[in-house]
C-alpha cells in the first residue's frame, strides 16, 4: 500500500511540476541607448563655473563629465559611461549635478559671461582631466583659481553649490551597473 501511494504522489509531481515551471512570467523593457557621438579627438571640456562639472563645448549635444563619469541627456532620459565616446548606459533619474548648471550655460560660454560677470574659461586637456579630477574636487582647485576664470564672483559657501553635500553622494550611490541600477 505504502508502495502504491508513493507511486501515486510520484506521478503527480512527474505530471505537475513542469506545469508549474511553465507558468513563469518574465518581462523585459528595452531602453534605447543614444546614437555615438563621433569625436576626431578626445574632447577638450570647460569647467562650469560654481561647480566641479566639466562640460564639452563644442559638440551640438549636452555632454558633462562629472565624478569619473561621462554623462549625457538623449530623449528625455540620462545615460553615462566611464567613456566619452562608447558605453553609454541608461541612468535613471536626473544626475544631482544637473540641477546646478544653467540650461543657457552655452551662451554663456559663447559671451564669455557668467552671471554678468566676464569669464575667461579655460580648456581643460582630455588627459589632465581624467588625471587629476578627483583631487582636484576634493582640493577645490577651480574655486581656488580665481573663482573658476570668472571675475568679480562673490564668493559662494559649499552647501549653495550643491555639487559637494549629501545630493552628491546621492548621486554617487546611484551607481548602475550594465544598464541597471543597483
């Protein structure tokens, strides 16, 4: 009897439990990722004034570099990538440091005027960018040369610039990885 009844309950797990394995759901969006953005040469970005934001000029695209990060807007949504010209990846949300750069900030930088004030900005090579941005953040170095080329800028404290408190370190625990965040 005991024999029979396993070999009952055997059948019906042999029966059902592929019935029940089929029954998965799965679902998958698929977010487009930007069109490249051909460079002849590693950019050659600017520093925006009040921040640690670098920003290239010179292509018809919003492109910033930001905490080890290339990041650009592309159809209302934000990707990123470690660099500037392959690896984009979607970044859900705004960036923190967005929220500080003023959307005419091309005009400024075409005027050579910040906030009403004559800004000499200067072009930061490719390599001593990426050589030299993280101490250059931790040491305020563009606040410190000459408020970063604009003159007359009054001074501002560390919690009006917004790129160095606890938004920044929000945004720096966003991290993604291949596409998702984690």
């Amino acid at each position: 009897m005991k024999k029979l009844i396993f070999k009952i309950l055997f059948l019906i797990l042999v029966i059902f439990a592929p019935v029940s394995a089929m029954a998965e759901v799965s679902v998958h969006i698929n977010i487009p990722l930007p069109p490249p953005i051909i460079f002849p040469m590693p950019p050659v970005p600017v520093v925006i004034p009040e921040t640690d934001v670098y920003a290239v000029p010179d292509v018809q695209e919003d492109i910033f570099f930001y905490g080890g990060w290339w990041w650009r807007p592309w159809e209302g949504r934000w990707y990123r990538s470690h660099y500037h010209d392959r690896g984009w990846a979607y970044y859900r949300g705004e960036p923190s440091f967005h929220r500080n750069i003023p959307s005419g900030w091309r005009d400024n930088y075409r005027n050579h005027q910040w906030k009403g004030h004559p800004w000499e900005h200067q072009r930061v090579p490719h390599q001593d960018m990426q050589r030299n941005w993280q101490g250059w953040q931790k040491n305020k170095h563009w606040e410190r040369q000459n408020s970063w080329g604009v003159q007359g800028l009054p001074q501002k404290r560390q919690s009006q610039r917004g790129t160095s408190g606890p938004q920044h370190q929000q945004g720096s625990q966003q991290h993604q990885q291949g596409g998702q965040q984690q």
